[in-house]
C-alpha cells in the first residue's frame, strides 16, 4: 500500500511554472512585435499627429 511519495510543495510551484509559462506564451502572441514594426507605428502615429495638427484651424 505504500505509494510513491509526493511532495506537494513542489507539484504546487511545478503547476505555477507552468500557468507562468502558459501566459508567458499568449503574452508573446499578443504584445510580441519587433522593433521594426514598433519603429514604424511610431512613425505612422508621428505623421498622423503632424496631419492633424496641420488641419486646426484658428478661429482667432
């Protein structure tokens, strides 16, 4: 009847790691982009903001 012994702090931080390791991973699908496509959001946002800021009108 003996059985193999389980330490169950260690299956606890095992299943941690492992919920970790899962988010890690769709984090990476979700937030992951390179630095080229980082470079050129900013650029697109900065041109954006410069065409809009040239349409205002001053009603002075």
């Amino acid at each position: 009847m003996t059985g193999e012994i389980i330490n169950l702090n260690k299956a606890r931080k095992d299943r941690a790691r492992a919920e970790a390791k899962a988010t890690a991973a769709a984090n990476r699908v979700a937030f992951g982009r390179t630095r080229g496509q980082k470079d050129a959001a900013r650029i697109e946002a900065e041109r954006l903001k410069r065409e809009l800021d040239g349409a205002k009108r001053d009603d002075d």
